[in-house]
C-alpha cells in the first residue's frame, strides 16, 4: 500500500509539473501535421515560446507570457482572444526582420484583448527599443474617401504598407475587436519611408470596433494612425514617437476622447516631418487636381492635452542619422476639417520651436482645409510668428510660420476656420486619472500638463 501511494503520488506530482511547465499550451501535447495555421492550443502551430501563423479558429491564449517571432495572422472568421493578464514579447532574431514581426487582423477576423485596470494586456519587445516590431494593425471594411475624386461610396479600397492586406468597404458599423486596457510599445519597423508599421494602425475600423484605455509608446514612427473609418477612441493616452503621436488620413469621421500626447524631455528619435499630430482628408501624396475638400475627415477631439519637453532629435531610421525638429505641433492639411474642444497644449520652454510653428494649415496638395475647422485651446508656450487673418483671443499668439498666403498658394481662405481660439484659460484639458492603471509618472515626465 505504500508503495503504490508513493507511486500515485509521483504520477500526481509529474502530472502537475508537466501542467506547470505547458501552461500555456492548457497541458496538452500538439497533435496533428504542422501546416502554418493555428485553430487551437492542441495545434502542433500553436507555441508559445514561438508564436506566428494564421489563427484560423476561435482561439483564446490564457494569462501568460508569450514571444512573438514573426506574423501572427487572425484571419476571416476567426477570432484571437487574448487573456487579462497576457504579455506578448516581439523577438525579432534568427534572420527574422524587425518588419515581419507582427500581430495582424484581415478583414473579417476579430482581435478581442480586454485587460483590466489591474491586469492589463501589454505587447512589448525584447529590446524595447522603438522600431522593434512591426506593430498591431486591423483591418476593416469601414469606407474610405478617394481623395482624387472625393468619393466615398464604399467602392474604394487600399492595401496597407506592409504585408498588403485589404482594407476598406461600404460598412461603417464593421468591427474587428475590441482592445480595452491595453498597452502597446516599441513597434514601427519601417522598410523605407513610405512602409512603415505604428503601435497600432487602424485600417477602415468602423463603430464596431472598441478602442477604449490605451498606452501606446516609444513608437518608431506613429504611435496610432487611422485610415479612414468611423471609428472612435477613449481614454488613449500616447508617449514618444519619432514620426507623429496621433495621425489620421483617408477620411477619418470619428470621435477621440480624453486624450494625453506626450513627447519626452528625454526622447530623441525622430523623422523628417514630425510632429504632434496630423491629419490629411486623403493620402498626403494622393490628391486632386483642382483640390477637392468636400467629404473628406472630419474627427472631433474632446478633452485633449498636449505636453512637448523636447521637439529635436536624430532620425534613428536613416542612414547618418540626419538631425531634425518637429515640423510643427499639428499640421492639418487639404480636405482635413476638424473640431477640438477643450484642449490644453504645453510648449515646455526647454523644447526646440518647431519648423513651421505651432499649427501649420498646408501643405503642397491644395488650399488649406476645407471649411468649418474649429480648435479651442489653453496654451502655454512661445509666441510663434505666422501671417495675419485668423482672429484669435486677446494677446494670444498667432499660429504657424508657413500660414502666411505667399508663393505658389495665393489664395487661403481664413473664413474657413469657423473658430480658432487661444489661451482659452477655461479649458482642462484631458483627466489624468483615467490613465492611473498605466503607473505613468506625469509630474516628471510632463511636469504641468
């Protein structure tokens, strides 16, 4: 009898250490003939310590940690359901470069990553440098604006800079996921200029899709960027990237609330044309002749907050790591109308002056904006100088160096901006609490915001 109880009890004590040791496997062995696809835990695909492939079933990876080795792929009709709790490590090595390393959603495939304030879902990297990874991106079947027509009839579609998925269509309500309490970090992996990932890249998301609670940071090129869609976003608070903070084209008609954008005393990547934030009604080098500024983006921010303690750096992505300061704090170029109400901007006086002043109105596609653009703001910082025509609240300062009507573009139309107010003393700006989950250090990193 005692001898069979040991025995029992060695098998009891295997059994839990080979548990412990699979835990994210779920304890079971792999069955099957490996073929590139994940439907399962029990899939011989599916490993933890290796995580790539199409996910092409219903699959949820419990609380653990995981390393990200090359594409992981939801595809049409799947869904990846990530745990609260659940950290997923990018590890480009072993050849594998920096740009096929990725966590992807093809229209139609669902990514649903709900963390909690306690236990909140984290995509990382090994090095924790910006650039690491690719980054996270969905794609939906949100419509998109042909800017060369001014169309937006749901036949227009694009594919993205990497990897050539499609994106776009004719249902505003489509949804790939929903991503709540969720941090994303260190992405932006580029091939040149013009292919490059962000932290998360939202292409022709609709209402469908929940964004709510997140810390996107240490982006090597944008640390959100949305491509048209309907989508709209909660409690995003954004820190560090080399290209811009929050950017949007393709006719963006969404909503962005309570949002923080940081740039560091301390962060020194950056890129030829960075800035704040920008926004563009088509693609920026995808435009029609005459411009057309009609049905174009048109988001509304609410509660929105903006501390810059360092506008210059070295461009860590070319080769001699050219030396640039930040273009402007916002650029909003042709067909981009905008809304912001409540925004609260800090121009930290140890921070570069920007290019082309605080807010630049242009660029080389067009007029301007398009009509009815309204930005209501507390700011605190230099005065930069720009061209008269705006009118602006009392001693307030007057907005971008490139503002002024010369050489090729005779004609800004300064009506169109229905409302253009600073030093508007009243406004908040963003709440800070709601970002309480995240531990960021806001009196030392943005003392006064």
């Amino acid at each position: 009898m005692k001898k069979v109880f040991i025995l029992a009890a060695f098998a009891v004590a295997l059994a839990s250490c080979s548990k412990k040791d699979n835990n994210n496997n779920g304890g079971t062995t792999p069955t099957g003939t490996k073929d590139g696809y994940i439907s399962s835990l029990t899939d011989p695909d599916y490993d933890a310590n290796n995580l790539k492939g199409k996910v092409n079933g219903n699959v949820t990876l419990p609380a653990g940690n995981y390393t990200l080795t090359g594409r992981l792929i939801v595809v049409d009709g799947a869904t990846l359901k990530l745990s609260p709790g659940t950290t997923i490590t990018a590890n480009a090595t072993g050849g594998t470069a920096a740009t096929s390393v990725s966590v992807e959603v093809m229209q139609g495939g669902k990514l649903n990553a709900v963390g909690t304030a306690t236990a909140p879902i984290r995509f990382t990297s090994a090095n924790k440098k910006p650039g690491d990874w690719m980054g996270v991106f969905l794609c939906g079947k949100a419509t998109l604006v042909n800017a060369a027509t001014g169309t937006r009839d749901g036949s227009y579609t694009q594919t993205t800079e990497l990897g050539d998925a499609l994106y776009g269509g004719s249902s505003d309500a489509d949804g790939s996921g929903d991503l709540e309490y969720v941090e994303i970090a260190y992405a932006g992996a580029r091939v040149n200029a013009t292919k490059e990932g962000n932290n998360l890249s939202l292409y022709a998301q609709g209402t469908g899709t929940t964004l709510k609670n997140l810390w996107l940071h240490d982006g090597s090129d944008d640390n959100i960027e949305f491509f048209g869609g309907t989508v709209n976003v909660t409690n995003v608070l954004v820190v560090n990237s080399a290209d811009d903070t929050f950017d949007w084209c393709l006719g963006w008609n969404g909503t962005a609330t309570n949002v923080i954008e940081v740039r560091e005393a301390g962060f020194i990547d950056i890129t030829n044309g960075s800035g704040m934030m920008e926004g563009d009604g088509g693609f920026s080098d995808l435009a029609s002749t005459p411009a057309i500024t009609t049905n174009l983006s048109n988001p509304t921010f609410t509660n929105l907050s903006v501390g810059v303690y360092n506008a210059s750096g070295n461009d860590s992505g070319t080769a001699g790591n050219p030396a640039y300061s930040l273009r402007a704090g916002f650029t909003y170029r042709t067909g981009c109308k905008l809304t912001i109400n409540n925004a609260k901007v800090l121009w930290a006086t140890t921070a570069a002056n920007p290019t082309n002043g605080l807010i630049k109105f242009n660029d080389g596609t067009g007029p301007a904006l398009a009509a009815d653009v309204k930005i209501d703001m507390n700011y605190t910082g230099p005065s930069f100088i720009g061209a008269t025509g705006v009118t602006t609240s009392a001693s307030s300062p007057i907005p971008g160096a490139n503002f002024g009507a010369t050489g090729s573009y005779p004609a800004y139309v300064y009506t169109d901006f229905a409302k253009l107010v600073f030093n508007n003393t009243a406004n908040t700006g963003a709440d800070k609490s709601a970002f309480a989950w995240t531990s960021y250090d806001f009196a030392t990193k943005a003392p006064g915001l």
